[in-house]
C-alpha cells in the first residue's frame, strides 16, 4: 500500500493505518531530528510522537493530490521551527543543546564532517540533511520550505560549498 493510499485511509478515520505509516517513518523522522537536535535523543523522539500526533490531529488537511512525504516532512519542519522559537523565547541558544562528546567509535573524517555540519547555519544544516541525507526531491523541499525549486538548488549548492570549506579547514588541524 502506498503511503498516500494509508493516509487517505487515516483521514476517513481507519486510525490502524497510521500505525503502518509510523513503522515506515519513525526512523527517518528521527533522524531528521536527531541531526538538527545535535545529538539529543530524547527531542528527537519526542519530536517523532509529536508528528504522529498531528498526523492523526490534522489528518482532514492532507488532500489527496499531495505527496504524503511532502506532507509529512511539513509538519516536522514546523515542529522544528517550533522548537526553535521556544528556546528563543526562553534565552536558551541553540548552541544549549546537548552535544555528544565522545567520538571514540567514530573515524577522524566523520568526526571532522559532523563538527563542520555542526558549524553550518541552520538553513544550510536542514537543506544539506533533506536533499542529501534524507534522499529529497528538489520539488519537495520547495514545497516545504515554501520556496521555488530554483531556490533551493542554489541554497544546496551554497551549503556544499561551506560544509566543503569548513571540513577542510577543521580537517588540516
């Protein structure tokens, strides 16, 4: 079955289905989150349930026409810009999150990559983790960024160009 197919089926109210659509995405999800989180496991998952909560909440706003994964990665996003907001609003920077400290299982090269996806701005880290890590479509991200697809092929080839920059310069250290 098709993930449209089982949400259409959420939405006129077999919840069981949702059930399927968690199996196929938790993980993404939370890797989505866990690499935006630096680390934090505990937000990460409970970004996830959030999503799935508002998947079943908002179920009667998903339209037929639209991709399920487009869909799905909007909400996330917003549970995300979410977060980010409410630690504004209560002083915590973003540099204030959890951030793993031993590397030891980790080569010296993934160690330099995650520090320098760590320096990246935020826009930059998201783009490169949706297009590259999460293997999304162009169309996709501009829809959920709300932005042209011409756009965001410009802001993954600006994020490449930085992450390449600061990952040779932390790897000559």
């Amino acid at each position: 079955m098709s993930d449209e197919f089982l949400m259409l089926s959420v939405k006129n109210g077999d919840l069981d289905k949702a059930a399927i659509i968690y199996g196929r995405y938790k993980k993404k999800l939370y890797q989505f989150f866990f690499h935006r989180n630096y680390g934090d496991k505990e937000a990460s998952a409970d970004h996830v349930q959030q999503v799935f909560y508002r998947l079943i909440k908002y179920r009667n706003s998903y339209k037929e026409e639209a991709s399920f994964n487009t869909w799905l990665y909007s909400i996330a996003s917003n549970i995300r810009y979410q977060d980010i907001k409410e630690k504004q609003r209560m002083n915590v920077g973003l540099t204030d999150y959890k951030i793993p400290e031993s590397y030891d299982h980790i080569n010296d090269e993934h160690q330099a990559l995650h520090q320098a996806l760590k320096t990246l701005p935020e826009t930059h880290r998201e783009i490169l983790m949706m297009s590259k890590f999460l293997d999304m479509k162009y169309d996709e991200i501009a829809t959920i960024n709300g932005c042209s697809v011409g756009v965001v092929k410009t802001r993954v080839f600006r994020a490449m160009q930085a992450l390449r920059e600061t990952y040779f310069k932390i790897n000559q250290l």
